[in-house]
C-alpha cells in the first residue's frame, strides 16, 4: 500500500486505458514539434556555422520549452484535482469513501495523487527530450533538474490547492473558480512583489519575487548559472531564489494537504441531517387534529416564472451557491491590482501615445482577461455537469422544455452570472481609449474580439458538458482546449518574437503544428459527435490564430479582429446549431445512425 487504495486503484487501472498512452505520445511529440519548428525557422533563413549556434539554439529552445511544461503542470494539475474530489462530491461518493476504513491521509493523498497521476507521467515522459537538448549544448544537467524541480514542485502545491478547496466547497463551479483565481493571484503576487522595489531579510525584491512567482522561477531556474549566490547569507543551504521556491512550494503543498487531512470530515460531514417531526421535537406546538391544515408544499409567496424557467433560475436563484460572491469580490480584487498596474503606466509615462503597437498600458488587461475567459467556460461546463451528475438533466429532458429553451437558458445564464468577467476588461480597455492609449478604432477591435470570445468559451464549455457524459472528462475538454488555445498563442507569439524572421516564411515552419493542433481540437470537439462543420472549425482555427497573432505583430489590428471574429464566431455556430437542432444526439440520448 503506498498512499491508500485510492491511488492504488488509480495506479492499477489507468495502463490499462489507451488515453494514458496516447496523451503521453501527444505531449512528448508536441514538445518534440516546437523543437522542430524553432529549427526551422532558425536555421531556415540562415545557416549554422559553428557549434556555438547549435549551443545557442539549445539554450533558446529551452528556456522555451520549461515554462510551456510548468504552465501545463499547473494549470491540468490544480483543474484535475479540483474537478476530481467535485465529481465524487456532486456524484455523494465522497461520503461512501467516507464511511470506510481508510483514514484521512489514505483519502487526501491518495485522491490528489490519483488526479495527478496523468501530469505526473507526462512530466517524466519529457524528460528525455530535455536531456537530448542537453547534447545540443547551451544545456547543463544541473539547469534540467532544477527546471523539473520547480516544475514539480508547483504542480504538487498547484493540486493541493485544487484539492483542498475542492474538500472545502460544494460547488464545482466554485471549487473550480477558486483555484484559478487563487493560481492567478499567485503570479500577480510575484509581480506586485517585484514591483514594491523593496528588499527584505537581505534579499532583494527581484529576488523575492522569484521565490514567490513559479513564471519567475522557471526563467530563473533555466538561466545558466556562472556562480552560486544563496537568497539568504545566513543561510546558504536554502539556495538559490529558485531553490528557495522549490523548498516554498513543497512546504505549501505539504501544509494545504495537512490542513485537508485534518479538517475533511468536518467539511464533509457524513450524517445527513434528519428532518425532526413533530413528536421528536420537545419545541414543537401540538396541532389539533380537527384544525384545518394547509396543506400548500411551500406556504409562502409564490414567485413568478418566466416563459424559460431555465433562464429564470439560473438569474433569480443561487443556482450556483451563495459562495459565488466570494469569488466574484475575488475577482473584483484581481480587477483593483490590474487597475493600480494600469495607473502605475500611465503615471509614469504621461505622454499619450496613438497608433502604432499596443502601449503597456493595455497589457495590463490580459490577465484580467485570460482569466475572465476560464471562468466563463468553468461556469458553463458546470451548468450542464451539475445537472447530469445530480440527475436532474433527465428530468429537464422529459418535459415539454424545448432544445432551444434548455440552451439559450444555460448561456443566458452563463453570461449574466458572469457579466463582472466580462464587463470590467472592457472598462479597462475603454479607460485605455480615454487616456488615448487607444485609438477609437482599436478599441473597437477590442470590444467585439472580446464579446466574440467570451460567446465561444461559453458555447465550448455547454458543448463539452452535453456531449461528455463523466464530469471529469467534460471540464478537463473543456478548459483543456481553452488553455490549449491561449498557451498556443502565447508560445507561437514568443517563438515568432524571439526568432526574428518574415512572418511569411514561417508559415511552412508551423504548418505541421497546426495541424496537429487541428487534429487534436476536432478529437476533443468532434470525436463522440462528429459534424463537417465541427471539422471545418477545427481545422481552420490554428492556421486562422497563426494569421492573427502574425498580423497583431505587423500592427495590422484591424485584420486581426476581423479574422477572430469570423473565425470564433463560425466556431461559436458549429457548436451552438448541433446542440439545438440535433440535441438528442448531442446529449447522447441516440446516435446518428439511429436518425
């Protein structure tokens, strides 16, 4: 027994599983094509004349390699874990586990090392790759394992953190919002540390900031290393900034584990509460039998439903739980450290600038907005898995509720729930436009990307929960495309900025990535229910983001939008007309050869 027969069981079953496999060739093969792109686009517009390129080019592509890896491990890490101890919540066998013989620790451990078990494996599965890079040169081994240290390290505290919160709230909406708020609060504190400017227990504020902010310490731990120079004078044996995060971090996830174990059972009570009647309550007022009775379900005022009641409860009802306004003031703090970012900018360059690329300004509006787009879609995801899981999705499917009902209901409610994750990047956009940061047009551009955006992650997310039938596999498609999109952009952005070359010639570079990128969106999009149109989108959108971002960085703003537009919103309608017009197959209730 090494942790309890919930991670033995896991450990047992998932060899067995050809997704395992097939994940694990996929990533390795992922990390394999961005090595064979960076070479192409490199070395395919000058020649490699000395051993000191390929050391160069070894050096390049690892240090972009390492932080695409710790991005994937935290983000599948905190998500799976949380997803994981919610579905065995929403499903009540969390209090069947419960009432066995394991212990807290049997449990805790073993649900969160079970959840992480596939990012653990793909982890390992890299490492040879990373020590091939090594034969390249510009690559110590000492460079490697603190990048795997780091990467390790914040994945165990990243599903601890998922895990515990998981244990702690009922919701999965919640639990899920939660983590990727805290994560993100994680990374702003890195920054907002480095911006303090001010140092403390003889270290400075750079290098606390990076024994704080996992992005920090993985661009630290990459680096090369001339000389060792400990965080703490007195105390060399904490090592390094990023040495100091790695020992943080595993002090972390062992102390949010420490907090589950102790306090499990206490939020997860496994007596359910018993309605007292009226004998067994000493309080309770004697009724005389030959009195008359009302006998309504709900004495009361009664309320009055709309035409849609879908809509209705999801906007005049806590559908998603009181707690939801946590994460709301949550949010609204992330939104005030955006806010006092965006000021700090604009204080210290005063002098408007108009046209030309986007000032630093506006840059301050991505996280707000990266995350606004995962809540959005951990939010619509939910909507249908609550209702699967809790059995009550067979209830709305034999009623008189039309398809169109049950969908426009969910995404009206989807959106209203998250009109603050929405609203407010827009705010900061238009604050950008008042300072003339922005010209009218950009802003523009902006608003209707982002309106267009924030509809497909929603219509992603209801597509995901209808068509998968398990809670886990609906949220990890789910926000597994979105993080794949974003990261995609964000590495293709970074590799086209970092090897300086004529966006046109690197078309042929990454055109096996694309569609790669395409076969994989129209799997977890299409595979269960396959549509010519599913298949389109899928295929188009890589190449279409690829136009966007080379476009975005020749400054032609305009195109960009248009192009997102178009192409999010064929995508938003390739997903949006199955699930009304051929919504028994799209819930799985039939197949296409059954029509």
């Amino acid at each position: 027994m090494l942790v309890g027969p919930v991670f033995n069981r896991e450990l047992a079953t998932a060899p067995r599983s050809w997704r395992l496999y097939l994940s694990r060739a996929i990533y390795v093969g992922a990390l394999f094509g961005l090595v064979c792109t960076a070479w192409l686009i490199l070395f395919g517009s000058q020649p490699m004349r000395s051993l000191g390129d390929l050391a160069r080019f070894g050096a390049a592509i690892f240090a972009l390699l390492a932080p695409v890896q710790l991005a994937l491990a935290i983000g599948f890490s905190a998500l799976l874990a949380a997803a994981a101890v919610a579905q065995e919540k929403d499903r009540r066998t969390l209090d069947l586990l419960l009432m066995t013989r394991m212990t807290n620790s049997e449990l805790v451990v073993g649900k969160l090392l079970a959840s992480m078990l596939t990012v653990l494996v793909l982890i390992a599965a890299g490492l040879p790759l990373f020590l091939l890079l090594a034969m390249l040169g510009g690559v110590s081994h000492a460079q490697i394992a603190r990048v795997f240290g780091v990467t390790l390290a914040a994945a165990l505290a990243a599903g601890s953190l998922g895990s515990t919160i998981a244990l702690w709230r009922e919701k999965t909406f919640q639990s899920l919002a939660m983590t990727a708020l805290a994560l993100m609060i994680w990374l702003i504190a890195g920054e907002g540390v480095a911006a303090l400017g001010a140092g403390a227990f003889g270290a400075s504020s750079t290098e606390w900031a990076v024994a704080v902010s996992p992005l920090r310490a993985i661009f630290a731990a990459a680096a090369p290393r001339t000389s060792f120079t400990p965080m703490f004078a007195d105390a060399p044996w904490l090592g390094a900034p990023s040495d100091f995060f790695t020992i943080a971090a595993a002090a972390l996830a062992l102390g949010l584990n420490v907090l589950a174990i102790a306090l499990v059972r206490v939020w997860n009570p496994t007596r359910e509460a018993r309605p007292q009647t009226a004998d067994e309550s000493h309080d309770a007022p004697l009724v005389d039998a030959e009195a008359p009775r009302d006998i309504h379900a709900a004495p009361g005022r009664t309320k009055e439903v709309w035409d849609n009641p879908i809509l209705w409860r999801e906007i005049c009802t806590w559908a998603y739980g009181k707690k939801v306004v946590i994460i709301k003031l949550a949010y609204l703090a992330i939104f005030a450290a955006c806010s006092w970012a965006m000021y700090g900018v604009l204080q210290a360059d005063p002098t408007p600038t108009v046209g030309g690329a986007l000032p630093d300004a506006s840059l301050t509006v991505v996280p707000l907005l990266v995350l606004g787009l995962v809540l959005v879609n951990a939010l619509a995801v939910t909507s249908i898995t609550n209702e699967r899981d809790a059995g009550a999705l067979d209830l709305l499917l034999v009623t008189d509720l039309t398809p169109k009902e049950i969908i426009f209901g969910k995404l009206g409610g989807v959106l209203y729930n998250a009109k603050e994750m929405i609203v407010l990047p827009a705010m900061l956009c238009v604050v950008c436009w008042w300072y003339e940061r922005l010209t009218t047009e950009n802003l523009l551009f902006m608003l209707g990307s982002l309106l267009v955006l924030n509809a497909f992650v929603a219509m992603l997310g209801v597509h995901s929960g209808m068509t998968y039938p398990n809670s886990r596999s609906a949220v990890g498609v789910s926000i597994g495309t979105l993080l794949f999109l974003l990261l995609g952009v964000a590495v293709c952005m970074r590799m086209m900025v970092a090897f300086q070359a004529n966006f046109e010639n690197q078309l042929l570079s990454f055109a096996a990535f694309m569609l790669g990128g395409g076969a994989g969106l129209f799997f977890a999009l299409g595979r269960r229910n396959p549509s010519p149109a599913i298949w389109w989108a899928s295929m188009l959108a890589p190449f279409a983001t690829f136009y966007v971002i080379s476009t975005f960085l020749q400054l032609s703003y305009g195109a960009a939008a248009l192009v997102t537009i178009l192409m999010y919103g064929f995508a938003t309608a390739t997903l949006l007309i199955p699930a009304i017009f051929e919504f028994d197959v799209a819930t799985g209730r039939t197949t296409a050869r059954d029509i």
